[in-house]
C-alpha cells in the first residue's frame, strides 16, 4: 500500500468499503476500473485492458469508460447480475491544489436502478427481500423508480415462490447466515445481506424512523414481524446503496394473502402471458394483444393485473363496469387516449427528482405532463348523452378527482424552467429569465460588461484620436487593447502595458479589468446560481411527492381501462359475467392470441361447458396440429382476462371465479437440476395434485408422454381419478391415449371432447371444431406425412401401425358391462404377455443343454405357479366418489404382473 500513490490509496481505501461491488472511479473524463476489477470490465464489456505505472515500475492493470457514456456501460454490467459502485469527484479540481476530494455517490444494483435509459417503461423493477422464519416467512418489495413499497408473509415456499412470481423482481434479498439457495428464483441473483438487519425489533426500528411515526399500526405490520423484518432489511439497503434518505418511499402497503389468483412462473410461461426473457424475440403473447396503454404507468399497471388476477367478484365487476364505460362511450375512450398520449411517466419522474437524480430534462417532463392533467377531468366525468350515469360513473370521478396536483407547483415549474433545458443541472441555461432576481442581476451584469466592451473600441478611437486601435480578446491574454508602434506616443497615461507586437503593443485599463473580470466569471456564477434554482425546483417537487404519485396512480388506471376498452371494440371481445358457483360456459370462444396471429376471419371458434351438475373434466382427443392445445388454453387465458377486469374474446361467457390456474403443457430436461424431462414433468404433475382445490382450473396436455406407453397411460388415468374423487377442480385434458375415453362412461363428472378431422382419401382436413365425443385417432402419421417426412417412412409406418392394431385387436380382451362394483382399477388397453410366454420366446431351445432344457421348465413352472397364486377373478368394491354410487367391476390380474384389470 506504501508504494501507491496518493491517488490509488484513495481508490484502495473506497474499495476496500465495497468489497463486492465493481468501483468505478472517476478520473478526469473517464470511470476507471483498477486491478481484479479492470480484468472484469475489460472481459465483461469487451474493451481494452489497459496498465499505469506504480512504484518501483509496476504497474496496475485499468480499464476505462467514458463518463458520457456511462449508463450504455453500466446498463450491461447491471444486466450481467453485477454490482457498481459509482466513484466521482465531490469537489471542484479547480478548487484545490491537493488530491481531489472523492467518494461513493451510489451503489448500483440490478434491483436499485432508477435511471430511464437503464430501465424498462412498462416494466417495474422490484428489489425484494426474504425473511424467514421457523413456520414461514416475510416478503417485502420495493419498486425504487415509482415509489411502490409492499409487504407481505406466508407459510409455504412454495407460495413464496408463487408471490414472487407476481412481481418478478430483479434482484433478491437473503440473510447472509441462511441458505440462500431456498429463496433463488430462476433468473433473479440473490444478494446476501447483514442477517442483523432482518430481525424484527432492528427492522421497526429502522422502519418507524424512515416514516417518521411512532408504531405501524397503521400498515398492518405490527402483527407481522416477519413482513417487517424483510421491509427494514430492504430499506436499510436502500439507504445503504442510494446514499442518501428515500423520501419517496413514504408508505409500505401490507398484501392480503389471498387477494389475487396464484399464477406461477409455469403457468405464466406455458399461457404465454408475455414474453419470458428466455424466450428472445417471442412476440405472439396475451400482453402484446392487450396492451394498447398510451403511458408508461398504464402499462406496468396492465402487467401487474396480468400477473394478479382478482379473485373478489364485486371487485372484478368494479373494473369491469368500467372498462364498459369506455366501449359504450367510444368520443370519451378516444378524446382521452389521444390525451394520453402527451402524458409522461409521472411516477419515474417524480421518483427520480426527490431522489436527487433528476435533470433538468425530468422536471421539465413533469411540468409538460401535469400541464396536460387538467385537460382529462372534464373528459372523464362528462355527462352521458342520453340515459342515467353508467355504474363506473363514481368509480371514474375518483380517479379524475385524483388528478389535481397542487396549481402551485405546476405554476412555479412553468415559470422557473426554459422550454428546452440542457441535460445536466450544472451547465446553465436552465433558468427561464425573470423568474429568480439574483440569477437575472448576475446575468444583466454579464450582458452590461459584454455590451461595454463592445462599445470600447469606437469610444476610445474618438478620445484618443488613434484611429487604428484595436480592442481584441484570446484565451491566452483575455481582452485588450492594442496600438501600432507608429501611434505610441498617442498613448493616454492610464493605459496598462499587457504585452509587446512586433509592430504593436498592447494594453489594458483598471476598468477593463473590472469588467473583464465580470465577463469571464459570469458564466460560472450563473451556472452555479441556477443551479441553486434547480434544487430548489427539486425540493418542491419532493415535498409534493405524495398527490404526484396519486396523480399518476390515477392516470394509470384510467389508461388501462380505455385499453381493455380498445382492446374489447377493436377484438370483438364481450363482458364476461361472473357467477358465485362453480360454472364455466363459453359460447363460440376463441384464442386472443392465435387470433390475432392467422386473422380472426380464419380462427375457428369453439364452446366449452363445465356446470356444477354437469363434467368438471374434459378428455379433449384429437389429431395432433388439430387444435387441441389451442383449445385448453384459450379457456385459461379468457379465465385470466375475466379476473384482471378485461372483456374476453367469445360471444357468451359465464364464468366461476378461479383460485389458481395449474398448467401441465410440455417439459424438457432441465440437465442443471439433474432432471429429465419425464421427472420435470412429474413434479409438475405432484404439485397439481397436491395444491389444487375445487376452485382451481387444471390444463393438462399430454401428461405421461415422457415415459413408456403404459407408464405414462397409467399415470394419466390415475391422475384423473384423482382429479374427479378427491380435488374436484375444473379440468381440461388433452391427450392421445384414447383409452382415456372410457372415464367418460366409468367416472360421473367426466365428459369427452373431440377435435373434428374430415378425412379425403389418405389426406384429412383439420376443421379445428370441437365436438362432443371420443376421436377415432391421433392421425399421427396424416401429420408426419404433412411435415414432409419421406414417402419410404411414411409407407412402413402404415404397416407397422396395421400390424400393431392387429395384434391389439387379437389380444384384447372382451370388456363386459362394468356391474354394481366402484373399485378405482379401470381396465387398461392390452395385457402383457405372461412370463411363461415371454421366457419362451426368448429361449434358445436348439442350444440348450439337457441339463440346461431340465432347469428351463422348472423356472416355466415356477412362474406358472406364481402366476395361478394370484387366485381367481374377484368381486371388488370401491368407494363412491363425488358424483354418487358407481357399479361394481370384475377385477382379473394380469398374468404378467398381477395388476387388475376391469372389464
């Protein structure tokens, strides 16, 4: 440490503060990163490393970054999951004559970005921080760019991980003495934290001293330490990193526990609800068709009613009646999204200025934005043209009530700030003239010396009679006058030599100085005073934080009811009604996506029909490409979109709020977890059965595909047993194992739905049309022959298909009339062979020894043994499942394994 100079010292001793952060230190025009963090930047970023040289001739490797480009640089160490720790000058080099003054002005982090061109508009981004405990846990997460701050606790990680999925923060906070990995999220970096801080008594303390009240009562925290806990961890960290108080961050919210419908990262993902950043360049999503906001702040909005659906019916109908409003009164939907549109983010403006980040650039964006509020009132509670006031009409005038920001401070941002404000707060030029008195005397004595100055020359030709003088300015020896040798002797006494010509001399006098002193410090003074100005600006922006925030709550709902309203007129969607049973009725329903995607005169709409007296479960068969998973999901996806509030692409719909949507849809290896795709899939299938309840929806699709035929047959008719005796939820299952079917006749409340083909010699033609019934085939080879798989594979597929159905014609056993029994064993397609058979086909008789032919038929006999000890055909009876009484069966085992067969 010794042979470093006193500059790198200094860097050593600000990195030794932030161990694990890159420390970004600014060194004139340039970030400069040193040592191990050099080598980081440089592979990071891709740039050149560079050295300079220490004591003794060492060097120290460094790599830099413009300051001008900054944020381009930072955005992707941010995105990478790093930390930085932003180093700049905090004094003036031109004001001292020792090292200049550094320090940390701001830690950066994935979850703390407040900067515009670091994030998305219509994206939050949450920091969240996990308490656990030993019989759950608490959750807090705060969005630092709009000022949103929520708490919340829970039992499970399982619901843990369901919460999080519905804020999908960008970077997670654990106690440093815990095992981090329980609380990772897919795609979220975790950041240990001081486990001291978490803990519930510290976390008030640091709580009750951030909103400056006396208990939090008023929250809902004070019966919640687990909630608190991870709220005083998270603001401590604020703190910590954004150096300074967080004045916007003036409330926590406390987030019932079963508010919202659970929407899991897997269901997100398989509803394809928007795209997952995994998934570059998928366009084709809920969101994209949705969203139709005109702000920023509608459309985070949109997004969180997407990823929460309502599950309380009067609050569903709430934003319902008044997303209605905007589709029948199409002058006000339109007057007030063309409005819109002169909107700015209020929320990260707003956010930004009382966090001291802000330019001048954000406040004038605030002031153009608030200037445009007023104009929405009167659009928003205008009269109907005929008839009484809609039902949202109160609804709306709430939010247009919420509108008003103090005049006062729209007033004094429209007078203080120039139209076109540069983009840093310290370059002038920022102040409108006549609004702040000491700025306009420095610049009317600026604009008087300048104006002096000009004027010298003419006046001083005619006092001196030297009509060659010259009154001329360089940066070397700032303003003077200048006189050929051959007029010297014209010369008045006052006149101060400044430098000799070869043919010339030059002069000054005691008041150019003056005014030459006024002229080239001017400048700087005004830009300082304006400065001042502009934090003065700033600070009343910040003490007006709470009505901007609910002005922009404002905007944003009202935003995203127009949407949904655009949305519903543009797409033909209709209001969906909400009925307290367990029904789901849907007329001539369609995909709001697929729609979109191959033109809505072309999609095939469809019905669906689950009643309370009627199937809870439908056995969807079908050919593949024919629209089987199109169908299942589009019912999830108009059960999202009924519960955010939207309308919903069909001509009737009539459905039972939903708890959860489980989805089962497709899986692959996930080879980091050590899982295959049959596992992956699996565990999915445990979770659905496992948490669902009768007010879930259920999408499977193609459960059991990942093992062998019969494997993945009896786990999929077992798992809708399950579903129908045990959870009872709304389920729709998609699949080719036909033999599924025969639930339809065995199982009360389930029904078979199949996928119309229209068959033309060895061609067929998909009509996408859903009808009542089992499919006659999956028509897998029609597909294949259509993917262009060549004509030699197809044709052998054809005989290798005629001779499995064959054989499983031969081998199939008559089915009987199931009798009075209710046992849960259904019979499966095709027995096994026997041991007995097995063995015997496989046996090489002609090389037998005799001694080897002798142990043979006693292992035959063995097994037939085995076999015949499994006793004669029973009478079994099974319990009754929900739908009442079921007949009775005869149960045979199979001769291979035992396993029971009904017939």
């Amino acid at each position: 440490m010794s042979e470093l100079t006193p500059m790198m010292r200094q860097y050593r001793a600000l990195k030794d503060q932030h161990p694990t952060a890159i420390l970004l230190f600014r060194l004139g025009d340039f970030f400069e990163a040193f040592f191990e963090d050099a080598h980081l930047v440089a592979r990071e970023l891709q740039l050149t490393l560079t050295s300079r040289p220490v004591a003794k001739g060492r060097r120290i490797p460094m790599c830099g970054i413009p300051h001008h480009a900054l944020h381009s640089y930072l955005r992707r160490l941010i995105d990478r999951g790093h930390r930085v720790a932003i180093c700049d000058q905090v004094e003036d080099p031109k004001q001292t004559r020792t090292l200049v003054r550094r320090e940390v002005v701001r830690v950066v982090t994935p979850g703390t970005v407040i900067e515009d061109d670091l994030l998305s508009a219509r994206e939050n981004n949450f920091l969240a921080a996990v308490a656990p405990g030993s019989h759950g846990w608490g959750l807090a997460l705060a969005d630092l760019s709009t000022g949103e701050f929520y708490a919340t606790e829970g039992e499970t990680p399982a619901h843990l991980s369901e919460t999080l999925a519905g804020f999908r923060p960008r970077e997670l906070l654990v106690p440093d003495d815990s095992e981090a990995a329980a609380f990772v999220m897919e795609d979220v970096p975790a950041t240990p934290y001081d486990a001291h801080r978490f803990d519930p008594a510290a976390a008030d303390r640091t709580l009750r001293e951030h909103l400056g009240v006396a208990t939090l009562d008023a929250f809902g925290l004070s019966s919640a330490p687990l909630a608190t806990g991870a709220a005083g961890a998270l603001v401590q960290y604020l703190r910590e990193t954004q150096k300074g108080p967080l004045p916007h961050l003036r409330s926590v919210r406390m987030l019932p526990r079963t508010s919202t419908m659970i929407l899991d990262d897997a269901t997100q993902r398989a509803l394809g609800l928007w795209a997952h950043p995994r998934d570059a360049g998928a366009q084709d999503t809920l969101l994209g068709v949705l969203d139709l906001t005109e702000t920023p702040m509608g459309g985070r909005l949109l997004r969180r009613w997407m990823r929460q659906p309502l599950l309380d019916p009067e609050e569903i109908r709430t934003r319902l009646d008044a997303v209605e409003m905007f589709v029948v009164t199409a002058p006000v939907r339109e007057a007030l999204r063309t409005h819109l549109r002169a909107i700015g983010d209020i929320e990260r403006l707003a956010g930004r200025l009382a966090h001291e980040a802000g330019t001048p650039r954000d406040l004038a964006a605030l002031r153009n934005a608030l200037e445009a509020l007023p104009a929405l009132g009167p659009i928003l509670t205008s009269p109907p043209d005929s008839g009484p006031a809609p039902p949202a009409a109160e609804e709306i005038r709430a939010r247009a009530a919420a509108l008003a920001v103090p005049p006062d401070l729209v007033e004094v941002l429209r007078r203080g700030l120039v139209d076109s404000p540069p983009l840093s707060p310290k370059d002038g030029g920022l102040i409108r003239p006549g609004f702040d008195p000491e700025a306009d005397r420095l610049r009317a004595g600026s604009q008087a010396a300048r104006e002096w100055m000009a004027g010298l020359e003419a006046a001083e030709r005619s006092r001196t009679g030297i009509r060659s003088l010259k009154v001329g300015y360089n940066q070397v020896m700032g303003y003077y006058i200048e006189v050929s040798k051959a007029n010297e002797h014209l010369v008045p006494r006052e006149y101060i030599r400044k430098g000799t010509l070869v043919g010339a001399e030059r002069y000054i006098t005691a008041e150019m100085k003056d005014r030459e002193a006024l002229i080239l410090t001017a400048e700087e003074r005004i830009a300082a005073r304006e400065y001042d100005v502009f934090c003065g600006l700033r600070d009343a922006v910040r003490a007006q934080i709470a009505p901007l925030q609910a002005a922009a709550g404002a905007v944003a709902e009202v935003d995203v009811y127009a949407a949904l309203a655009e949305a519903a007129v543009r797409h033909r969607y209709v209001r969906p009604r909400l009925a307290d049973e367990r029904v789901f009725r849907i007329v001539g329903g369609r995909h709001p996506v697929v729609e979109q995607a191959i033109g809505v005169d072309r999609f095939v709409p469809n019905d669906l029909s689950l009643d309370p007296g009627g199937p809870d479960i439908l056995i969807v068969t079908g050919p593949n490409f024919g629209g089987k998973s199109t169908y299942i999901r589009q019912a999830a996806l108009m059960v999202v979109m009924a519960q955010m509030g939207s309308f919903v692409p069909a001509r009737e719909a009539e459905i039972g709020t939903v708890d959860r949507i489980f989805t089962r849809v497709g899986a692959s290896d996930d080879l980091a977890a050590g899982r295959s795709t049959f596992l992956t899939e699996m565990i999915e299938v445990a979770r659905i059965l496992t948490q669902a309840t009768a007010r879930s929806l259920v999408i499977l699709d193609e459960v059991g595909r990942g093992t062998s035929t019969y494997d993945g047959m009896s786990l999929a008719w077992a798992v809708v047993e399950d579903l129908h005796d045990r959870v009872g939820a709304r389920t729709l299952f998609a699949t080719h194992y036909h033999e599924l079917t025969e639930l339809a006749s065995q199982l009360a409340r389930v029904a078979n739905a199949q996928v119309l083909v229209k068959e033309d010699g060895q061609d067929i033609v998909f009509l996408h049309r859903v009808a009542v019934g089992a499919a006659a085939s999956s028509y897998g080879i029609h597909v294949a022959r259509l993917a262009g798989v060549p004509d030699p594979v197809i044709q052998r597929a054809r005989e290798v298909l005629a001779g499995l159905e064959a054989a499983s014609a031969s081998q199939r056993s008559p089915r009987a009339r199931r009798g009075p029994s209710r046992s849960r064993q259904l019979p499966l397609p095709l027995p096994l062979p026997s041991p007995v058979e097995e063995a015997l086909r496989q046996a090489d008789l002609s090389r037998m020894t005799p001694i080897e032919a002798l142990n043979f038929l006693s292992t035959l006999r063995a097994l037939l043994e085995a076999g015949a000890s499994h006793g004669p055909p029973q009478r079994a009876s099974g319990r009754p499942g929900p739908g009442g009484e079921r007949p009775d069966s005869t149960v045979i085992p199979f001769p291979s394994q035992g396993t029971p067969r009904r017939t």
